[in-house]
C-alpha cells in the first residue's frame, strides 16, 4: 500500500493547487501527492511545467486526483448542469483519458 496526500487540502489564494508544501510531503515520508484536476486544468502550458518541475524537484509523483469538477458545475439535484459535465468529460475521451 502507498500513502499520498491530497495537496488541495493546504491550498491557498496564492497557490490553488497546494505546491507550497510538496517538500513537506516528501519530508513526511508521503510516497505521493494527489492534485486537483479541475484546477490543473485551468493551468496554461506554462504553469503545467512549473507544476511538473516542482513535483520533479522534491521527486514527488501524480498517481491521483481529485476536484474533477470546479464548484460552479452542478453535479446533482434540480439545478444539475449536464452540460457543463459532459464538456469537461468529452475532451478527456477524445484524447483517450477516462
């Protein structure tokens, strides 16, 4: 069994994602960190490469994720925004993600 933690958890303002404390992580003998899909997604090429150097910097890896969705897309109950759902889901299955 791997422990990872879930890096979002310690987000803030500044850093959305929670990579403040990726030296943290790997000082506490966590194995790997899981990070926030939806805002990952937000990220530009750009800071997707800062997210990898960072990771590659304290020898940390991605094996999860989370947050698959931000919070203004309705996933249940009467205001459930089907759409929205499936425009995030359909570009995955294009690139052979799911």
């Amino acid at each position: 069994m791997k422990i990872g933690i879930c890096a979002n958890m310690n987000a803030t303002k500044d850093d959305k994602i929670g990579l403040k404390w990726l030296k943290v992580y790997k000082t506490a003998k966590f194995e790997y960190v899981e990070l926030p899909l939806a805002q990952i997604m937000q990220l530009t090429i750009e800071e997707f490469r800062d997210v990898l150097i960072k990771l590659k910097e304290v020898d940390m890896v991605c094996e999860a994720c989370n947050n698959l969705y931000l919070p203004n897309i309705k996933l249940v109950g009467s205001k459930v925004q089907v759409q929205g759902i499936l425009l995030k889901i359909l570009p995955l299955k294009i690139r052979g993600i799911s």
